[in-house]
C-alpha cells in the first residue's frame, strides 16, 4: 500500500470514499503510482482538511468546476485529489468518466472493485474505450488524452471510441489551453511521441490544437532535402529523441554525460531541457509556409523562417499559457538552429568566429547546437553524406565549447563600461557597448589578458573607425 492511500484511509475512516481512476487503473497493470484520486461522499473541503493534517502537507482547492482538493506530500512525492462524488451515487460518477480504464473504483477501506463498464477487460485486451457515447463530448480535452493514454499505456483505441474523437477533435481548440498543454507536455515528452503524433494526425486534433504543425503537410522543399516539411519535422524529432537517449553516438564517449546532464536540467513549466529540444525540432520549420518563396526555376525557397520561426514559437507557446523562460528558449532554439550550418565553410573555425557563435546563440548554444545536429541528420537530398559529415565535424568542435561556455559562464569583464568611458572620454551608449563586446572577442580569442590591454585595444578600434570614417 502507497503512503498516500495509508495516510487517506486513515484519516477517511468514518467517511464514504473510493479509490478511483489512474490509481486503480494503475494497479491492475502493476505500474507505480504517486497520485491518488478519491471521490467521498459529504463534504469534501472538510475531508480534505482531515486528510492534510494526517500529512502534514498542504491542501488546496481546485480551480476547476468539481469543487476538488488537491494535499500534497511535504516532500512532494505523492499527491492526493478528492473530488465530490457526482450524480448521487458511485454508479452515476463512473458513467461520467471518459475511459472505461479510467472508471474502476475500489473501496478507500478496501473490499471488491466496482467496475461498471468493463474498463479491467479492455485493460486485459489492450483496449482504450470510451465510457459512453458522449464521453469525448461532454469534455473535448479528453480527445487529446485519448493520445496520451494510448501512448503511456500502450493500449489501441477501438473503432467507435477514434469516431467519437474525430467527431470531437475540433472542439479541442476551444478548450482551455493551459489544460492542452498540461496533456501536450506528457505526451511529447513520452517515448512514444512519434506514434502520438500520427494518432493526433489521424483523429484531427492536430490541426485543432497545433495548427502550425498541421500545416507543414506537404510544403515541399529544395532537393537537398528528401521529404516535405511535415515528414522532416518529424525525423528532426527522431533525431533530437536519438540524442536525448545516446548523445555519445554522436559526440563520443566522453561528452555524453555532461550532455545527458544538460538536458536532464529543469527549465520552466515542470519540463526540462530535453523536453524544450523536442519542441524546438517541432517548430523549428514551423514558419516555412508563411516564408514560401520560389525562385526563377520554380525552386521553394523560405528566406527569413528562422526570425519568423521565432516569432511563431512564441505566437504558439504563449497560446498554450507556457511560461515566458520557456517561450524565450524555444524561440531561441528556431532562432539560431541554421546558425551552425553557416559556419561549415569557414572552418577550421577562429576563436572570434566560435566566440560570436556562442555569444550570439546564448542562453541555448549548447541547445541549439544539438537541434542543428538532429536537422542536418533528417536533411538526406542531394550531397547529404558530404554535408553531414562536415556539420557533424563542426559540432563536434562546437559543443565542448558551448558546454564550457555554460559550465563556467561569462567571465568579469577586463574592464568596466565606467572606466572604458572615462578612459576613452566617450559617452554611455551603443559605441561604449561595442566596444566592450569587441573586448570580450578579442579575449575569447586570446589577445588580450588585462585592463590595460583592454583599454589599449579599444582606442585603437575607436581610432580605425575614426580614420574610416574620415
């Protein structure tokens, strides 16, 4: 018995409740579990009170239209919701629910399960089945949960229950979106995502959800490339997931702990840095339809889709109520991920070069670095041996680099912007600051150690320009 259904029945032993949902669910697979939902009969505010002080953690309401409580474990591991039972009785709440999977109950005090649907049989078939007729509609969110629980719990939606989600699909652009993205999160971050992603695509939800991404089917592309933008999304997906398992494939040996660590790190959203990559090679390509072009042969050209790219992550992220430093590093992502690419005809790179790469890029050099990897691994046309072999060469002089580069951060500058002015006699503005960036290259790259060095350099630039533009 988990602690939290020791610590529930405890301090519900003189209410009616029953164990419901994910947790029974989760039982007959012998899957582990650290949630636990109960609907109890009465009130449930002072239950739920109960139920925090046997925890010693913290209980609050909801915000949603079941009047819930949420406790959570002091040390955050486990998390109890407690939820009014709806309809008058047990039988009434299951038939409510949207799986059959997902409407089993048992008694918080233990005795037989109540499974009114059959959701144990289907859990036995590997079948996901919708509760009753209007279950998908009743709740349009459910369709995108659908995709997720056939991933996580490797069970197929039978026919009825996919016609009832494709009826529903475009009702799912209506719903909240935080509610969208709390599902999206899960089911990109699941290791069965490319699958997701062809069920979204085959229900319609795609298209009521993430627009931007439905729309890339069949925008065709030059001919170093071998798929349409769509079908190259989806392998810069598989590549950046290929990464995210095995970076050591690719990077050798003795970078792929501190990659496994760089992308293990928490970001924002309860997501981590990995998860931010696989969204970054989602939209990466997302503003190519807006940026279509052709050129005199007829040759489609998407001039300028990484700068709108960004902008587009951004558009699509704050839709979905993410949060500003997860925004700002997908779009940092699409941004910069052809930064590298334009680099391979100027190896072997110079220190200023591999400096103004990590500068410009930051805070994702070492992010972005990895997506320009997974894009140029799905990017197969004409010369792609040729091409992969040189971006791969570079990225392989590039990520130690990026990776120090984060490790250590930016070092104190040689000289302050104040003394830079005063020793100069020039103003605060934008030519003390390029200045003071022209100081941080030449650094980089090993001309200059001390302030006087620093300030020396900088009145010989100063005088250059003035010289020019005389």
């Amino acid at each position: 018995m988990t602690a939290a259904r020791r610590i529930a029945r405890e301090a519900l032993r003189d209410r009616v409740a029953w164990v419901v949902g994910g947790a029974v669910r989760d039982d007959l697979l012998q899957r582990p579990t650290t949630d636990l939902d109960v609907v109890v009969e009465g009130d449930v505010g002072a239950a739920a009170r109960a139920v925090a002080v046997a925890a010693r953690g913290p209980a609050f309401e909801l915000s949603d239209e079941f009047g819930s409580w949420r406790l959570m474990a002091p040390d955050r591991t486990w998390q109890i919701d407690l939820s009014p039972l709806r309809g008058g009785s047990l039988q009434s709440d299951l038939a409510l629910r949207d799986f059959t999977v997902n409407a089993i109950a048992e008694p918080l005090q233990g005795g037989e399960r109540v499974d009114p649907h059959g959701g144990a049989s289907d859990l036995a078939a590997g079948r996901l089945r919708a509760v009753g007729p209007r279950a998908l509609a009743d709740d349009p969110l459910r369709v995108v949960r659908l995709v997720r629980l056939a991933a996580q719990l490797a069970l197929e939606p039978e026919r009825e229950t996919t016609a009832l989600a494709r009826a529903s699909a475009p009702a799912t652009a209506a719903v909240a979106q935080e509610r969208v993205f709390a599902e999206l999160k899960r089911i990109v971050a699941d290791d069965a995502v490319i699958g997701s992603l062809a069920l979204m695509d085959e229900i319609g939800v795609t298209e009521a959800i993430l627009p931007e991404l439905h729309a890339l089917h069949g925008v065709e592309q030059n001919r170093y490339h071998h798929a349409d933008v769509h079908a190259h999304t989806i392998e810069v997906l598989e590549q950046a997931i290929a990464l995210q398992a095995d970076a050591g494939a690719v990077f050798g040996a003795e970078h792929a702990d501190a990659i496994a660590v760089l992308l293990a790190e928490p970001l924002a959203d309860e997501v981590d840095r990995g998860f931010a990559l696989r969204l970054g090679a989602l939209l990466h390509d997302a503003a190519k339809p807006a940026t279509l072009g052709r050129r005199e042969d007829g040759t489609p050209t998407f001039l300028g889709h990484d700068r709108a790219g960004a902008d587009l992550a951004r558009d699509v992220l704050t839709r979905l109520r993410a949060s500003e430093k997860l925004k700002a590093h997908v779009a940092g992502l699409t941004r910069h991920h052809l930064r590298l690419g334009f680099l391979v005809h100027e190896t072997p790179l110079s220190r200023r070069a591999l400096y103004r790469y990590l500068a410009t890029c930051a805070p994702v050099e070492a992010d972005v670095t990895l997506l320009s990897v997974a894009d140029r691994l799905a990017t197969r046309g004409r010369k792609a041996a040729e091409s992969i072999a040189s971006h791969l060469d570079l990225a392989r002089e590039v990520l130690p680099a990026a990776l120090e580069w984060r490790a250590q951060g930016r070092p104190a500058p040689l000289v302050r912007g104040d003394a830079l002015a005063a020793a100069l006699e020039i103003e605060n503005g934008p030519e003390l600051g390029r200045l003071l960036a022209a100081i941080d290259e030449a650094r980089f790259a090993g001309e200059l150690s001390t302030a006087d060095e620093a300030i020396a350099f900088a009145a010989r630039l100063r005088a250059g320009e003035r010289e020019r533009e005389a």
